[in-house]
C-alpha cells in the first residue's frame, strides 16, 4: 500500500455524450442543468411512457336493506314466551283435535277461550294494556263464534267464523287507520311462522334453565291419565248409565280418525301461538303511509260529481213516479211483468250503489284540500251525491220487496237484500264522518261489518226465508215444496206449522239430513236440537204420491228459479 496521495481521474467523453446519458444506468444520467436547451425542450414534449396500474380493487356494495314499509311496521322484540302461554297453547290444541272433528258448534267457542287465554298472557308478558277499541274487537269476535252454537245453516256459520277470526287479529293488532284495519284483521296469518319459533325459543331456553323441573311434571300428568283411564273403563264396564253419561261427555276418538285428529292438534297449536306471538308484539300497520293523490281544480274535480248527480236526481225521480201509481204505464211501454220489472233493476241498484262508494273514495283522494272553500265543496257535492245513494239504496229494497211478494223468499234473496242494508248504513257513516271528522271511520266501517254478520246469523236466515214463505202460502197457497228440501234444521219451527201432507212433504228432506247426522252434544247447535225435539213429538206422515204431486221429488224447477 502507497502513501503518496491518488490523483481523481478525468471523466470520459463517453460519460458526458448523450448517447451514455441516454442508455446508462440512472446513477450515470446528466442532470438537467448539463443539458442544453433544445434537448431539455425535446425531453419535455415527448410523451411519457406510465407502467400501467393495476384496476382498484372492488368495493363489494352493502346489501340492500328492506323496504322502508316493512321497517315502518316491524314490530318490537317480543317479550320470552311465558308458562302459562304454552299451556293455553297446547290446551288449543288438544281441545281442538278432541272437540272439532265432528263438526261446528258449541266447540268452536270452547277453542276459542283458551286462545283468547294464551294472547292475553303473551300481551300482558309484553307489558300490553288492555284499550277500549281492543275489548270491543275481544268481545264482538267471540259474540260471533256463539253463531255456530245456535244456528244449523252453514252459510250464516262460514260467514260469522271468518268474521270472528278478523275481529281476533284486530284485536291482537289494535289498528285505527283504513290499511290498520283492513291489512289487520288478516295480518294474523302473517305470525304463523314466527310463532312457532318464538315457542320453539322460549321452550329450549327454559327446559335448558329448569329441566329438573320437567320430570316431576310429566309424570304427574301420565299417572293421572293411567289413572282416568283404567278407573273410568271399570266403572263404564259397571253400570251402563255411567257409560252412556260418560260416552256422551268424551269425544269417541278412533285409530283411522289419527291423521285428521293430527291436523286438527297441529292447526290448533299454530293458531295458538301465532295468536300469543301477535300480543306479544304486533305488527304495526297504521304506520303504512298511503299518500293521497295529487289534488285537483275545482272545476276538473266537481263538475264529473255534478253531472253524476244529475242523472241520480233524474233516476229517483222517475222511480218516485213509479212508486206513486206510475206501474201500469211503465210495464205497458216496456212489456215486463210485474215480477219482472222488480227483478230486473235490483241488480243494477245493487252495482250502483257499490260503484257509488268507489266514486266517492277515488273523489277524496284527489279533492282540493287549500282552503275553507274548497272543504265546503266536497262536503256539499258528495254529501249530495250521499244522500242520492240513499235513495236509491231504498228503491233497490222495494224493487226487492215487490219480487218477494211474487215469487217468494230465497237465501239468495235475502243475502243480497243484507248486503244492500248494510251498503246503506255505510253511506251514512260516511255522511257522518263529513260532519264529525273522519278519524273514527275505519274502525266503524268494521263493526257495522261484524255487527250485519251477527245479526244476520241471529235472525236465522233459514228460518226467516221458511216463515215468510209459509204466510205467503196461507194467502195465495202457492208453497214450493221441493226448495225446502235443502234448508237447515233451523226452517223446521216454520215448516211445522204447515197443514199435512205439505208439512211432511216439506220436511223430509231436512229430517233425513237430521237422521244421519249423530253429532255428539258439543257439535249439536240449538237449532239441530230443536229441530229434533220437535220431529220426535210430531213424526212425519210422509204419503210419496202427495208429495210427488206437491212437487218434493221434481226436477229442482219452482217458484224460486227465478235467481
């Protein structure tokens, strides 16, 4: 090694040329300032060359959520399923498969109770309290269930069960708006399915926190049962009173009755439950926002009300010139009987005043709301338009009435003379609601529904269709004999009054009916029992050639074909 100091060596044209700049390394490249200017300018023109990126990574986008609605109505978490609930549950359910196999009656309401039981013990879990508008839904839906219990026919059944079932889920739900009350009174249905898991829940929690409880319970229940069984068949086996006291008390439950008692124990269950789960927390559909339509002119929204109107105005009154006497000249110019003129109208009456409470919802729905002016002006137009719809709501019943007297009274008839009554007392809640407000409508709508379907299954429509016919008869002696033939056990108190053979010729049909049908006491409704008392005092005389000559055995073909 050297002591004498190394001289820096000189760097190289080939280090300073472009040329090395350019292909070199870039610890070897000239600094922009030991450029020229036309290469510093060259340099900055050229278009620079980027490496390429690679594409930014996807956001995955937050699931949709649902739909505000169902957020508005969703309810609250419902409170844990209680003891006492459960057991009004599975009580539903085993009185169910029990008691409903045979038939309606009495045991409907008997199903009902420990339903009711199983919801109020769910909502008073909740910390619900029991409102006025709720006792009424309560109250007017076990009122009708009593329908079944006193009538046979079972149409007037059919309409006050489905009726029950609707009061139920109001009460369960508590609504007050138009969605509220008609969204609600099926909105029962919508908890079936989480009842059962809401139980399921409740169940495993409490059996995981007390399930040395469980043991004790379960044998207690199987020694009673062995114990109802082994000594109630010895004493049945003892004395036939006792047999027949207790063959009459207990359903007679069969092997082959398995899948059918089954469906009954599993329908009764989810009713149940769904029921104590819809208390427990219900849906809350008044939240459902229904906007009202875009609000017209004055003039685009009256005049179409006013035109209508005028024909109603014209309508009534060519009907009140018919009614004060004008019923010669108007069948002379047509050619229609007079039957025929009365039948003939009711119909379309019945569509225009249903047409007319369409009109008048889609009229509120775009009425100009500003001013205090405007508000007169759809008071004042469809009040008139009300009123008009009462009218002739009144001449349909006439019309109704007329052809009654003609032709006699059918089911049909009286159905749809109901259904007219009650469009009528809808038009004048609505006429109420334009003076006192329009709050309380909805909620009024429902019971005046509820309320016709009670009465129309109280006032028993078999019985009142066999009554008006048997004074039709006393008068004209026109009876047909073979529409008889298919009505309920409740036309035989009318039917009885008959002179022979027509009693006997109008009541065989209902007596074989009775004769093959051995419903035991909770199945038996008191129009049944009734009809059977009054059968076993006065048998019938049945003469068949009479009878074929009153018409019993014809073809189906009567006074009542008419419709």
């Amino acid at each position: 090694m050297s002591d004498t100091p190394s001289t820096p060596a000189t760097p190289s044209a080939s280090s300073t040329s472009p040329t090395a700049a350019g292909t070199g390394n870039s610890s070897q490249r000239e600094s922009p300032a030991s450029l020229s200017y036309r290469e510093q300018h060259s340099r900055a023109t050229q278009p620079q060359r980027h490496q390429p990126w690679p594409p930014p990574p996807a956001v995955p986008r937050p699931p949709a959520g649902p739909p505000k609605w169902l957020t508005d109505v969703r309810p609250e978490p419902p409170a844990k399923i209680r003891p006492a609930t459960f057991v009004a549950a599975l009580a539903t359910a085993l009185l169910s498969a029990l008691l409903l196999g045979e038939g309606l009656g009495l045991n409907l309401l008997v199903v009902a109770v420990p339903a009711a039981l199983a919801a109020y013990f769910a909502a008073q879990a909740a910390g619900r309290r029991l409102r006025p508008w709720t006792l009424v839904w309560a109250v007017g839906g076990l009122a009708l269930l009593a329908v079944p219990a006193l009538r046979d026919a079972g149409w007037p059944t059919f309409l006050a069960g489905i009726s029950a079932l609707a009061l139920g889920s109001l009460a369960l739900h508590g609504n007050r708006t138009w969605a509220g009350v008609f969204v609600g009174s099926l909105g029962i249905f919508g908890s079936i399915g989480s009842g059962t898991a809401w139980a399921w829940r409740g169940l495993r929690e409490r059996a995981e926190v007390s399930r040395g409880r469980w043991a004790p319970v379960v044998r207690t229940t199987l020694v009673a049962l062995v114990l109802l069984i082994v000594f109630g068949a010895l004493f049945a086996s003892a004395d036939a009173a006792f047999a027949d006291l207790l063959g009459g008390l207990t359903p007679e439950v069969s092997v082959a009755d398995g899948p059918w008692r089954t469906f009954l124990f599993a329908l009764g269950l989810l009713g149940a439950l769904a029921a104590a789960r819809t208390a427990a927390a219900p849906m809350r559909w008044d939240r459902l926002e229904i906007r009202p339509g875009r609000a017209r002119g004055r003039a685009e929204w009256a005049l179409p009300l006013v035109v209508l109107n005028l024909l109603f105005a014209a309508f009534i009154a060519v009907q009140l010139a018919v009614l004060f006497g004008g019923y010669d000249k108007v069948l002379s110019e047509t050619g229609l009987t007079y039957a025929q003129y009365a039948r003939q109208g009711f119909w379309q009456l019945l569509w225009a005043t249903l047409l007319v409470l369409l009109v008048i919802a889609l009229a509120l729905r775009w009425a100009p709301r500003g001013a205090e002016r405007d508000r007169a002006l759809v008071r004042s137009v469809l009040g008139t338009l009300c009123v008009l719809a009462l009218v002739v709501v009144a001449s349909a019943l006439r019309r109704m009435d007329l052809y009654v007297d003609a032709y006699g009274l059918t089911r049909l008839r009286v159905s749809v003379a109901a259904v007219e009554l009650w469009l009528g007392l809808v038009i004048v809640l609505i006429m109420a609601a334009g003076v006192l407000g329009a709050r309380w409508l909805p909620r009024a709508v429902a019971v005046s529904a509820a309320a016709a379907v009670l009465a129309f299954g109280l006032i028993s429509p078999d019985g009142l269709v066999a009554e008006q016919n048997v004074a039709r008869y006393r008068t004209t002696e026109k009876l047909d004999v073979h529409y008889f033939q298919d009505l309920s056990a409740d036309a035989v108190p009318a039917l009885d009054t008959l002179p022979e053979p027509q009693r006997s010729c109008a009541l065989v049909g209902i007596a074989e009916r009775l004769d093959d049908r051995n419903e035991p006491w909770y199945a038996t409704s008191l129009g049944m029992a009734r009809a059977r008392e009054i059968l076993e005092e006065r048998p019938l005389d049945i003469d068949e050639t009479e009878c074929r000559k009153l018409g019993t055995y014809g073809d189906g073909r009567g006074l009542y074909d008419e419709y």
